[in-house]
DNA sequence: CTCGGAGTTGAAGCGCACTTCAACTCAAGG
DNA sequence: CCTTGAGTTGAAGTGCGCTTCAACTCCGAG
C-alpha cells in the first residue's frame, strides 16, 4: 500500500515542518488517524489539504479562516478538484481585492511623491478604514477612533 | 505658539493610540522631549514621520526596517518632502515587488483551478523560495528545506 | 536483543506589534 | 485646595503561528 504517510514523510513532501502539521492537526486543519503503537498516519489526500493551507496563507488567510474553508469541504468524499476550485475561487476574490488595495496605495504613495505632502488626513493615502495594514499580528483590541480631529495645520 | 503636541493631541490627529507612540518611542521611531514635569511633548514634524510609519506598515514593512529607513532622514534639519519622497521611493519598488508576486498568485490559481491539480511541486503555485507567505508573523527559525523530495505520486 | 532514528506529549518560548494594568504625578478649572 | 482628566513608568498580557524542549515510546535494521 503507498496510502498512508509518516509525519516525516509528510513532512518532506509538503515542505512544512513535522511541528507545524502537528499544530494544524490539534486546530483541526488536518487529520490523521494511528498506528496500534500511537503514531500518526496521514492518507494521501492530507497533501493536499496542506498544499491549499499554504497557498492560503499566502494569499493571507488566518489559520482559523483556512481551518472554516476547509469544514466546508464535503466530508464523506474524498473531495474531488471540482471541491478544491471552489474554495480556490474564494480566494481569488480576496487576491484581487488585496491586489487592488496595494495598487491604490502604490498609485497614492506616487500622487503623494508628487505633491510631498505626507499628511495625514489630507490624502487618500491615510485611510485606516480599508486598510490592509489590519493583516499584521498583534494585539489589536482598542478601538478604531472614528473621529480624528479636524483642526487645520 | 502651536508647536509642541501633547501625547494626547498626536494620537487624536494620527490616528495612533497613546501606547502606540510611546512603543514608537522606545523603538526610536519617533521622538519627544519633556516639559518640566516630565510629560511628552512632540514637534510637529512628528505627525509627519508617524504618517510615514503607518504608510510604511501598509506596504508591509517591518517597524524595524521603518526605524533603519527614518535613520536615514537629515537629523540635523526638519525633513523636506523631497527627503520624505525618496523614501517612499524606496517602498514603491516593494509595493511593486509585491503586487507582482500577488498576481502571479493570482494566474497560478486560476490555472490551478482549471486543472484542479493543486498539487505541491506540480505547478508555479507552491514556491516556498519566492514566497510572500514569510510576510506572516511568528517564530521561524526553523531552515527552509531546500529539497522537498522527489520520489513520484 | 540492541540500537538509533523517528515518533509521541504537554508545556513553555519566540517574535512582532502592540495593549493593559497598577500605581503614581501633572496640569488646569471651579 | 480639591478634583478630574491627561500623562508617566515598568511589567505583564495578547494573538498568531509556530518552534523548542524534555521525557518518553515505537519501529526496523543488524
């Protein structure tokens, strides 16, 4: 049988590190079942589900977001590609609003090189609304202030 | 005179809470001196590089590069826009880099979605070299596998 | 049977970018 | 003078996505 994986083997063929698929196992992303001596096994259809974690992150998804997406796949398939294109393209609509949002501040940051002025209301540079600045760690608890001033410079 | 901002009037323009600029400070990104009785007062200028601080985290740069790049600014005269203006110069080509890198994202899904491969070494798709994913916080010590293995599906 | 490499666990640590807290001082109005 | 709101500090906490460690077990080759 070549179904059934080790954690190295899985390891090495995804190119994500035997502490990192224990970690997206006990968050639910994967899932493997064990061997009498307690050691875990993965079906080759887990390579996949890594494959799409990575890909995820990169478009920027959170692990939890991932580990939702990945709920919604059926369960009592194996899904098929037609599954996996499905979530793919929710993705896709998350990429091209990402890549929208820097193409703004790019062509924003241009306008402002332009004019020099860096300021902070002034421009439509400075817009903690839709910012994609929200994607970074950290703890974020405090809220957003709505208002900012609106005395002059 | 209107010069000499309160911790308080800075957040309230920029948008930035109070912990943040005094975490700013430490860091060195930003700068203040005191009153007599020891409280904060900032220049200014200081909105300026705040701006600029909250700009840069957009393009996705870390508050240390942030730090290094505002190190280069003239310490002996308040900064020129065309001073500011190299600087963002010097994001754009990230910006630019970045957008790039999304939108080959972006084909590579689309063409793995039409052939619903999503396989790891397969296609373009998964190339941990180039990847943006290293963006993402928390600890990654641990050294990219260079091989990935090559033993066939 | 022995050995070493691969696997197991829970708990703790890390790096970033902050926030929160407690205990305190300062500054301005009534 | 008193109060209230704004400011001060250092230390600790938070959230994410992991890694690292210690102490242990498993498994296959020799």
């Amino acid at each position: 049988m070549h179904e059934a994986l080790t954690i190295g083997q899985l390891s090495a063929r995804s190119g994500v590190a035997p502490s990192a698929l224990r970690y997206y196992e006990r968050l639910g992303l994967i899932r493997s079942h064990r061997t009498g001596g307690n050691q875990r096994r993965y079906a080759r259809a887990e390579l996949r589900r890594v494959a799409f974690i990575r890909i995820s992150q990169q478009v920027g998804v959170s692990l939890d977001e991932i580990r939702a997406a990945l709920d919604s796949l059926p369960s009592s398939r194996t899904p098929t590609p037609d599954d996996w294109a499905a979530l793919s393209r929710a993705w896709r609509d998350r990429l091209d609003e990402k890549i929208r949002l820097l193409g703004k501040l790019r062509d924003d940051l241009d306008g402002c090189i332009g004019c020099g002025c860096l300021s902070l209301q002034r421009c439509t540079l400075y817009n903690p609304a839709d910012s994609l600045a929200a994607e970074g760690p950290g703890a974020r608890l405090m809220l957003p202030r709505p208002d900012a001033d609106r005395a002059s410079a």
